[in-house]
C-alpha cells in the first residue's frame, strides 16, 4: 500500500520512506533477527508472512515495522546493513537493533 501511494504521487519528487523498530526484544533471538534480513535481502514475502506469529509479539511487534517497509522498498535493492546485539545481561536480554538502506 505504502509503494501504490508513492508511485501515485504526480511529478518526479524523490520520497524517503523512514520507519524504525528494533528486531527481537527482551531476549535476543539473533537467529531470527538473521532470517528477517536474509528475507528482506532475498525479497522473499513468503518467509517473511511464515514468521511464527508468536515471535512476533510484545517489543519483537516492531518486527512487522520492517516486514511494512521491506514491502514497501520491493522494487529496490538492499545496498547496506547493520545489526549489533543489543544484550544487556548475561540471560540474554535486550534488543536485536538493525538498520537498513535501499536504493
């Protein structure tokens, strides 16, 4: 929906699409902060819609931030990304933080 609007827009502007979210959250599962990038690079939609909706619950809702833009971006290519695990303690808690960058 996000890519049918811009492509509506009259003229030539350029548009950024902004969003943010972090990845998996309260326990770092790098696993599948790894599968959501390996599926956004790949562009492949059906990985993305099979992703354990339970996983995708709480602060790892964000998730569906990138699910939404990476729909979004579809006609263009990854170029770059970053991912740092965010654990703050010995039990694994945090945030997976990932970033991104299409042109």
């Amino acid at each position: 929906m996000i890519a049918r609007a811009v492509a509506t827009l009259p003229g030539d502007a350029r548009v950024g699409i902004v969003a943010s979210g972090g990845l998996s959250h309260f326990l770092v599962d790098e696993e599948l902060d790894e599968e959501i990038f390996r599926a956004i690079r790949a562009k492949d939609a059906d990985a993305l819609r099979a992703l354990p909706r339970a996983k995708l619950n709480s602060g790892s809702s964000e998730i569906r931030n990138w699910i939404c833009v990476a729909g979004a971006m579809e006609a263009l290519d990854v170029s770059w990304t970053g991912y740092v695990p965010g654990i703050r303690t010995e039990a694994k808690t945090g945030t997976g933080l990932g970033f991104a960058l299409w042109s």
